[in-house]
C-alpha cells in the first residue's frame, strides 16, 4: 500500500466547486490544507475579505465543506486570528488557519501545535506580518508497521517581499523546535506547507539540519502557482523529506486550478 498526501493553499475556498471535486477525487490519505476559513456565525455560503480597495471572496465555511466531502477523516482545525468578513455589508466573525484531515485507518499517535510567528489574535487580523502557526502529527502505519511524522505550516507574510529577514529566520527555528516536539528521532519525517519564502531561503539550511530536503526544488518544479496568481516569483509551497521516505510520486499539480497555489501531490511506499 501507498500513503497519499496533499498540502495546498485553499486561498479561503475562492475556487470552490473544482477545488471540492480535486479533493474529492484525490481522495489523499492526509490533507495539510492552509488559508482555511471557518464562520459558524454565518448566514450566507459566501463572505468578502476586505483590506482597503482590496476584495477577496471568501468560502464562509470552507473547513465544514471539506469535512464533508471527506467523510472517513478525522479532522483538526487551528486558527491563527479571528477577524471580520463582510456578509453584505454586516460584519461577520471569522477564523482564518490551518485545517489537517487525516484518514481513520491511520491512527494519530502524536501531535503538536504552535505558533511560529506571533500569537493568537482574538480581535481582528492584525498588523503585518501577521501571526502564523504550524501543526505536527504522528501517525502509525499498519502496512508498514511503522510511524511517520507530517507537519505543515503557513509561512508569515511580509509586504516587503520574500526574502530573509530575523522574523522569518526566527520562524524557522521555532519550526524545528515543534518539530522536535512531535517526532520521534529517525523516524521519516515530511514537511509541507505554503512558506512563503524564495527557494535560497536560509529556512531550508536550518530545516536541512534535520536531514530534509526539498522535492519542488530539486524535482525541477519553477512554479508552485496557478493562472489565478497575476504576479511573478511563482514559487511560495513547499515540500520536504528525509531520506528515510520512499517517494512513489511527486507533483506540484497544474492541472485543475484549485486555489491561486497548485497543490503538492505526495505518494510514499
């Protein structure tokens, strides 16, 4: 048996009926998905993100809709702030993070969850770069007798750009120190996510310290973003391995467009 993983930037469920079916069809064993919105106070399918002349459809409750569609997933919602969406012209609450699915036959025998960057904040978005956070699961594996460990973060967003700077290399420690948290040693250890950073990031040095490397970069990949996505540097997710997993198959997945990130298909032995 093989084990699928997906991790993808949901951008809030804007692309919402292709990004249904992908996950649907996809079927993966675990989803690391980020930019997850959650609005129980909701009354419509659909809120708007506004930030000044900026408006961006949101899915009000896109962590219930994949629920849905995944039915035999246990599933973990993690919230980095908690900020106002428009319904109209009502202010509605809403919760913006991180939301992990994992299979039922793959017990989780671990977890971790932290803020990288920041914390919680209960009362609006916040100032950029605004909080983020990273969650590590531990999960054994009948067919291989074995554990593995997967953990996806959303890196922090700085409007100056993507390169290093003392937060996002900060970051990246606190990444490792949760990581240490959740795995065991030498155990096969994956980790996913939209980094938001450029691929000569001194993130992965660090993250390489612990034996992973990268599969976007080193499988060829120079994008990671979709039509939806105007701008160039079209790189911003990423996923890495220790060489302890046996990779079967790996895409940053062009075809369908389900978010303005393509998502990161995973299939390990």
């Amino acid at each position: 048996m093989t084990l699928r993983l997906v991790s993808l930037n949901a951008w809030g469920g804007r692309v919402h009926e292709p990004l249904m079916r992908y996950l649907r069809d996809a079927d993966p064993d675990v989803l690391c998905l980020q930019e997850v919105t959650r609005s129980p106070h909701a009354t419509s399918d659909w809120l708007v993100y506004r930030d000044g002349a900026f408006e961006l459809p949101q899915r009000a409750s896109l962590y219930e809709d994949v629920k849905a569609v995944l039915p035999g997933h246990e599933a973990m919602y993690a919230p980095v702030a908690r900020g106002t969406l428009l319904e109209g012209e009502r202010e509605v609450a809403s919760e913006f993070g991180l939301g992990t699915f994992v299979r039922g036959s793959f017990p989780i025998i671990g977890q971790h969850l932290g803020f990288v960057h920041g914390q919680f904040s209960a009362d609006g978005w916040g100032e950029h770069p605004r909080p983020r956070n990273a969650h590590g699961i531990r999960i054994h594996r009948y067919d291989t007798g074995s554990a593995l460990t997967i953990v996806q973060m959303h890196g922090l967003r700085d409007l100056a750009g993507k390169g290093d700077t003392p937060a996002r290399l900060a970051q990246a420690h606190a990444l490792v120190a949760l990581i240490e948290k959740v795995r065991q040693p030498g155990e096969p250890l994956v980790v996913c996510g939209d980094f938001n950073l450029l691929p000569d990031s001194e993130t992965f040095a660090i993250l390489g310290r612990l034996g992973l490397t990268d599969l976007v970069t080193t499988r060829g990949f120079t994008d990671t973003r979709t039509s939806w996505y105007p701008k160039d540097g079209r790189y911003a997710d990423y996923l890495l391995v220790t060489p302890d997993v046996k990779v079967e198959r790996f895409d940053a997945v062009a075809e369908p467009e389900v978010s303005d990130h393509r998502a990161l298909f995973l299939e390990i032995a």
